[in-house]
C-alpha cells in the first residue's frame, strides 16, 4: 500500500487530487488544509472517507505535531496556496508551507519516496507581461520575486537532505471544482454568465479587446490529478519539471459561443469591464439564484475571486506553454479545451452549484 498525503486539499487543483487518489487501488489517501475535510469525497467503492489533518502549515510546530499522524507517507503531493497583494509577499508563506511539510514529515520519519510539487505558469513571467511562447520547462528565469523558485529550490535542497526524489507540475489557468480558492477561473465565468442570464442581458466577454482574438490555455484539474499520478509510478518523472496543459490552444471568441449555448443565452459583442467593480452590487441577486434553484448556500466573499478573473480575461497576448516534453516523457494526457469547459460547467450544473 502506498501513503500520499495531500497538501491543499480543498484548492481547485487538490479537490481533484484528492478525487483521483481515493479512487484508485493500492493506494491510501490523507488530506491535510487548514478547513476541515472535504465534503462529498469518500473512498474506493464507496469506502469512508480518507483520513483529513487539520492544521496550519504556516506553524512549524503545529505540523510536526499533526503530521506525525502522518507518519506513514511515501508520497506527497503539494498543491496548498496562500494568496497575498503581492509576488513579495507570497513568497515568505508559500515557501514556509513547504518547508515545514516536508520537515514535520521527516521528524516522524515517514518513508517518504517521491514529492509533487504544483506550481504555474507564472515561473515564465505570464503574470508580467508577453513573454516567450510556447514556454519551455528549458527556458531560464527571470528576476524575481517569483515564490515558485523558491519553493523548487527548497524542494531540491530537502530532497538531497531527506533522500527523495521530486517532480514539480506547472498547469495553467487550471479549471475543476471548487469554492473558496483563488485561482479558478470557471466559477468567475459560471457566476458572471448565471448573473447575465437572470438579468435578461445576453453574455458579453468582459476581458481585453487583446485577450478575445489572443491565443488561451487551460488545465483540467483532473488532468494534473492524473498527471500526478504518473509522476509518482515514472522514473523518467524524477528530479523534474513538466508543463502540464490540456494540449491545446483555443480563442475566447471561437469559445464563447459555446459558453453562451451552454447557459442557454444568446452573445453580443465584447464589453471591456473591471469584474471587481461591477460584482460589487451582486450579492442580492446571487443569492436570489441560490434560493430560486436551489443551490448549495455559500457567501458570496468565497463564490469567486473576481480578480483572478479579472487577470484572466485580460490577458491580451498569447498564452501557451509547450507540453512536449512531458508527452515525451510518456504522459499522454490530453483533452480538447472547448469539450473541458463545457463538461465542467455541467459538472457545476449537476452538483447544484450554478443554476
């Protein structure tokens, strides 16, 4: 039997993580977030639900303490996140978040044999500015701050120290279920069209004249769930970096159509607008939607972080980060991007979180 523990298990990219993992034979699963344990999740064949830690990984001692129930982990997968106003001042928790993992790990000596680790397509600069596309994992940095290397060097430190091997997975604009994180565009466009519908107002992209023609990409999180999950049976995954995508590349103005066919709306043409400003006043009609459809009851502060969105849609350059080395390396992984929003969005749809 092998032990993976979960870091960040109610992120986008965690929540299908921790889906996947419970899922498969041969393999015992431990959530760990500051929250408690996800809702809805249960084990192989229906089994109880895998074992969640509670604890905040920013306390070095309140790790070592909890995760010595942990003791068992030949596997981590670490995708935990904490979102601050600035690159600088992320870089101080997120690192600390790794280090004491994988420390807590090895003070109650866990056999741990392999460490995936999340990270983005902020390690090319995309956050910045247009950079050099398709992105390579052989392209040389850029000037910091950026926390990503920080924490693949502490990873690569740790793993010398300890006697592990590693793989960092870097998605893009990864798209799954889940509330309350901050980076997941498909709740931004799924609340943004739901409001539009009711308001009787047909979907107009809100992002960049740039973004709309530009070239897009994004992750299904449960393609990284799979991804993470070759990494940690493949030799050929150790002491690495890989892109992780859905493979393609798609337009907002050749999937728009779909998005709007997919609420039942008709489309107009684009409208430039901040979402942070304009969702200010949509509390009341959100919660109209949630009583009228019966929709899972969640605050409005955590439905969706507007500005990630925001980000998103602004991007007015292209976008596109080369996933040939990891499909040389034998992960052959794929999905086409127009099919993947759609079947999350019925997804959200079924499990009562948009209307």
């Amino acid at each position: 039997m092998k032990n993976v523990l979960l870091a960040g298990a109610h992120g986008v990219l965690g929540r299908a993580v921790a889906e996947h993992f419970a899922s498969l034979p041969g393999w015992a699963l431990t959530t760990v977030a500051r929250r408690g344990a996800l809702t809805g999740l249960v084990g192989l064949d229906g089994h109880a639900p895998p074992r969640h830690l509670s604890v905040d990984l920013l306390d070095a001692r309140a790790s070592q303490e909890r995760l010595a129930e942990a003791r068992t982990t030949t596997h981590l997968v670490f995708t935990a996140y904490l979102e601050r106003p600035t690159m600088t001042e992320s870089v101080a928790p997120n690192v600390a978040m790794l280090a004491n993992t994988l420390d807590a790990l090895a003070a109650a000596k866990a056999p741990l044999e392999h460490v995936i680790l999340a990270g983005g397509g902020k390690s090319y600069g995309e956050h910045l500015g247009p950079y050099k596309t398709p992105a390579k994992e052989s392209d040389p940095r850029f000037l910091g701050p950026i926390f990503y290397n920080d924490q693949e060097d502490l990873l690569a430190e740790r793993a010398k120290k300890y006697g592990f091997t590693w793989t960092v997975l870097r998605p893009d604009a990864v798209i799954g279920l889940s509330l309350q994180s901050p980076m997941n565009l498909l709740m931004g466009l799924a609340v943004y069209a739901s409001l539009c519908k009711d308001a009787g107002v047909p979907l107009r992209f809100p992002g960049k004249p740039g973004a709309w023609t530009a070239l897009h990409q994004v992750t299904a999180a449960d393609l990284f769930a799979q991804a993470a999950e070759w990494a940690t049976t493949t030799k050929a995954a150790a002491g690495q970096i890989f892109n992780v995508t859905n493979g393609d590349s798609f337009r907002w103005q050749h999937l728009w159509p779909d998005i709007a066919a997919f609420f039942d709306m008709p489309h107009a043409a684009p409208q430039p607008m901040n979402l942070v400003e304009q969702m200010r006043d949509k509390e009341p009609q959100w919660n109209r939607l949630v009583e009228r459809h019966g929709l899972r009851p969640t605050p409005w502060s955590e439905v969706v972080s507007w500005g990630f969105t925001d980000a998103v849609l602004g991007t007015d350059y292209d976008m596109v980060q080369s996933t040939i080395k990891i499909r040389q390396a034998g992960f052959n992984g794929c999905e086409d991007s127009h099919a993947s929003f759609l079947r999350h969005l019925g997804r959200l749809r079924r499990e009562k979180y948009i209307p």
